[in-house]
C-alpha cells in the first residue's frame, strides 16, 4: 500500500512541500540575510552561549536596553536539515525595534540528529535562555517565541514552558505526517509514531499562551492550509490563536517583515507584547 496525505503520494507531496520551486530567486534571499546579518550583529550582547555540548547547540543573545522588557527566541528555518542561525540573524532587528531583547538559536540538523533529539533542543534552549535572562539580570519570566518553516514547528513543540507568554509562528509545519511521506523526511527518518507525536496538531498542551499563527498570501497552499488547520484546532480547544496571512509575500519575503523595524510581523510581535504582557 502507498502512504497518502489528503490524496497525496509521495511525488505530489514532494511539489506541494517544496518552496523554493516556486520562489526563483530564493538564494538571493539567503545571500542577502547573510550580508545583512553581518550590521545586525554589531549589536548582539553576546554570540554562540552553549546550552548543551554538540556543536549546534548555540545561540546568540541581543539583550534590550530596557531590562524589565520581555525577550524573543527565534529558531531559523530549513526542513530541519538546512541553514544556521546567522543566515536569519536579521530578525534580530524588528524584534529589538518592536521593544524586545531577541535571542537567535541553533539546533542540530539532520541526520546528525532525530526528530525527537531535535525537538527536545527546542525546549531546552527556551529553558536555558530563561536561566540565562535571569543570570543577567533580565526578567526570566516573559519570553516570547518565534520561528520561520522548521523554526515555528519546533517552537511550537515548546509552547507549553511556564515562562513563554505567547508566540508568533511563520509559514509552520504543525502536522509532520506529509513530510514523513515524502523525501524529505529520508535524512531525518520519522516513523508514523514519531511523526505523530511531535505534530503541535496533534499533541497540544492544557495551558498555552496566545499564538499568532503567520505566513506569506503567495505560499504553497499546503504551507497556508497548515497554519489552517492548526489555527482551527487551537481555537476548537479554546485556546487564544490568530491567523494572520501576510498579504503579498512568499515563504521568504514573509520573515523580511519581523526583521524590518516596523514591518507587518514587527508589528504584530509588539501588539501581542502589548496583549499579553504582565501589569
């Protein structure tokens, strides 16, 4: 029997899952980032804070002036075997313009790593970067999440930390079966358990805060049917969920508005601040 995903086999999902096919000049995204992200650094606090032993296991910390202000955890995207953290570094910028510190993670890629090892990074950076906060002095307390593609899979797999106060998921996988069918998930090797038991769709905590679930008007359909459906089982289990299409952007150009200062997702980071921040 061959596996299908809403009518789907593994060809059909490989084009349906593939973002850069559709989005032609996608490398001179990376490349510009990359560029960028050289400026943005020049205000990081500090970079490469180890949280575990591997290599990978780094992120990079750009502390507000404010101390009381809450901070962002991003994690990059890349189907969890591609790119790093200084590839989208530059999110850093909309996220201190928007009034929070920002805190940019790494994680180990596949095959190197499983699907579970990878998750479990996830938490344990939230957990490590509320410690570090609260070494330095910053509130430990209120730490906001954020990630793009693979990024916002694997924050939303952390959700559910006492210290996360809410989140702002871009262009997420949230139900992995369609990519343990297709090819890419041959570096990563999920089985239908493992699949199913790191899908937010399917495992969702009692208590999580309030979500803004993001991404590009022009992505693949698959890519805005996910945060769809995601959306909808949220709200069905009472939770506080926005679905915030970003109109005229694409799986790339939609992260491009967190990090330009003032930018549709800059924005909307700083409102649920605003929102959800404690008196």
């Amino acid at each position: 029997m061959v596996d299908c995903y809403r009518g789907m086999d593994r060809q059909k999902l490989d084009v349906a899952y593939n973002n850069r096919a559709v989005v032609t000049d996608w490398q001179e995204f990376l490349d510009r980032w990359a560029q960028e992200g050289v400026t943005t650094y020049r205000k990081a606090t500090i970079r490469d804070l180890q949280y575990g032993e591997k290599p990978r296991q780094r992120m990079d910390l750009f502390l507000h002036d404010n101390a009381d202000a809450p901070t962002c955890l991003f994690l990059h995207g890349g189907y969890w075997q591609w790119n790093d953290k200084e590839g989208q570094a530059i999110v850093a910028d909309g996220i201190l313009a928007a009034g929070l510190g920002a805190a940019i993670g790494e994680y180990t890629l596949a095959p190197d790593a499983t699907m579970s090892e990878i998750c479990a990074e996830a938490v344990a950076q939230v957990n490590f970067l509320s410690e570090e906060l609260a070494r330095r002095g910053r509130n430990p307390e209120s730490v906001y999440l954020s990630g793009i593609s693979t990024g916002a899979h694997l924050m939303a797999c952390a959700l559910g930390q006492p210290c996360v106060k809410g989140a702002l998921l871009i262009s997420g996988i949230y139900d992995l079966e369609p990519i343990r069918i297709s090819s890419l998930n041959g570096p990563i090797g999920m089985d239908w358990a493992e699949a199913r038991r790191h899908s937010p769709l399917h495992n969702m905590p009692e208590r999580l805060p309030p979500i803004i679930l993001t991404h590009g008007a022009l992505e693949r359909p698959e890519i805005c049917r996910q945060s769809g459906d995601y959306a909808a089982a949220l709200q069905a289990c009472g939770h506080d969920v926005t679905l915030l299409p970003v109109p005229e952007t694409n799986h790339f150009s939609v992260m491009e508005t967190l990090a330009t200062p003032g930018g549709h997702l800059a924005n909307a980071l700083a409102e649920l601040v605003e929102r959800t921040a404690q008196p």
